[in-house]
C-alpha cells in the first residue's frame, strides 16, 4: 500500500526484514568454509584440510630424534671449542663473550638435528653441550700459555749458562781438579741406586682428570676477584641463549567439533 501524499510505500513495522545471507563459518587459514566439522588451533578456527597439512608439517619428537639432534649438537660444541680455544691463543687470554656465539652454535646445531623439534630434554642437552664445550676449552689456551712461557725460560736460563764466566785476578784453577771431580762423577754414577720415579699414568687417567679440571676451570677463576665473577656471569647468558633457542614451541590442534548447523536437530 503507498502513501498518496509521499508517493512511497508505507513501511510494514508488523514484518521483520533481513539484509544479507546468514553467516558461514569459515577457515582462518584458507578462507573456505569449514563444512560441517572444523578444528581449533588455538583460537582460531581451522577446516579439516588445514589442520591436518600442519599435523603433517610437525617435526616428529620421538627417541631417534632427540639423538641425532644431540649429535648434531655435538659437532657444534666441538667446533664452538675449538674456535673458542683458537681466538684465546690467539690473543693469549680467555675471552668470556665467545660463550654467546658457542650456545648459538650448539643450540643451531642442535634444530638442525632435530628439523625444528624443540622441548625440555632438548634444552637439558644444549646446556650440557655449551658449558662443557667454554669450560673444556681452558685446557688447550692453558697449555699452549704455559708452554710458551716454559720455553720463555728454557731460553732464558740458556743464554744465562753460554755467557763464559772469567776468572778473577789472581785465581788460578787448582792442578787435578778436573780430574778428581772426573773421578767423583764416575764413582758417584757407579755406586748410585737408581730411585723409582713417580708412577706413570695411564692415558684413560690423564683424560680424566684433564676433563675434572677443564670442568672446574670457570670456578677458578673465581680466585681472580671481579673479572672471574664477571666470567661466570658471561657463560650463565651464553647458556640461556642455547636454554631460550631450544625451548619447545608446542602447537596444540583441538577438534574435531561439530558446526552449528550439524549440531541442530
């Protein structure tokens, strides 16, 4: 019915009018509706064909994983070691801040293994591998510094001897001196008993106790005051990287649950 005066239809208030279709549930991920089950990843809503391609894409953390992850870290920590161990030589002092770049190395390693699998075990590892791989390195910057500086007196004590030590006025060596002291030396090596050195250790037992100390050197370095707290300040951040990098990023699919629609009688 139209109103005369306005020309135009008169509105109906006894009459609901709807604009539009009614809502589809949709996938979050690709757009297309859900059908009649859908997932939720957290809180988003997921179709069937979405959830299970990112099932699918999920690094599988099983037994056999873990231990190639671990042997991955492993050769991380050896080379963080080495190149630890190389740059302290270098420079004849033991740089802490390079225990930043071996719990990214170890715990790089360690993802790689794993293709992205991450969680608590693995995090245990990549703290085991970076503390052992900066501590054990203090054994070859040890050696190598002491060595250096073994020579250093070997060298020193040799220059001391070649330097020829005159007589002073008015000595003259005594007549037979040479050779009684020729005599003694032959009569003290004939009569002397050889002595029992120290007992010699076997090769397991030299790795060993090399391992305990190279374990314990970031302790002792307490003994140097503020720099050796300083130090094990420094390894604590390099193992929290390798610790944040292998932490589990866990992907939780709920479902499957049913539409609206289906749920209506």
């Amino acid at each position: 019915m139209s109103d005369s005066f306005l020309g135009k239809p008169r509105p109906q208030f006894s009459t609901a009018e709807h604009a539009g279709t009614p809502a589809v549930d949709s996938c979050r991920f690709c757009g297309q509706p859900v059908g009649s089950q859908y997932y939720r990843i957290k809180s988003a809503m997921a179709c069937c064909n979405c959830a299970g391609k990112l099932q699918d894409s999920l690094p599988a953390n099983n037994r056999g994983m873990f231990v190639r992850s671990f042997m991955f870290g492993l050769s991380g920590a050896l080379l963080g070691l080495i190149l630890y161990a190389a740059i302290g030589i270098l420079l004849g002092a033991v740089v802490g801040y390079m225990s930043f770049g071996v719990g990214y190395l170890v715990a790089k390693s360690m993802l790689i293994g794993s293709r992205g699998a991450s969680g608590k075990r693995y995090q245990i590892a990549a703290v085991v591998l970076t503390y052992a791989a900066v501590s054990m390195a203090a054994i070859p910057i040890g050696y190598v510094l002491y060595w250096k500086e073994h020579n250093a007196e070997l060298h020193s004590q040799a220059m001391q001897q070649k330097q020829p030590s005159s007589p002073q006025a008015g000595e003259q060596p005594a007549a037979g001196a040479p050779e009684q002291s020729a005599v003694k030396e032959q009569e003290t090596t004939g009569d002397a008993v050889p002595s029992a050195g120290p007992p010699k250790l076997g090769l397991g037992t030299i790795l060993g106790r090399l391992a305990v100390l190279g374990l314990a050197s970031p302790f002792f370095e307490l003994e140097n005051g503020l720099s050796g707290v300083i130090g094990i300040v420094i390894l604590l951040v390099g193992i929290q990287i390798a610790w944040r990098m292998t932490r589990g990023k866990h992907v939780t699919i709920y479902g499957p649950f049913e539409t609206a629609s289906r749920a209506q009688p």
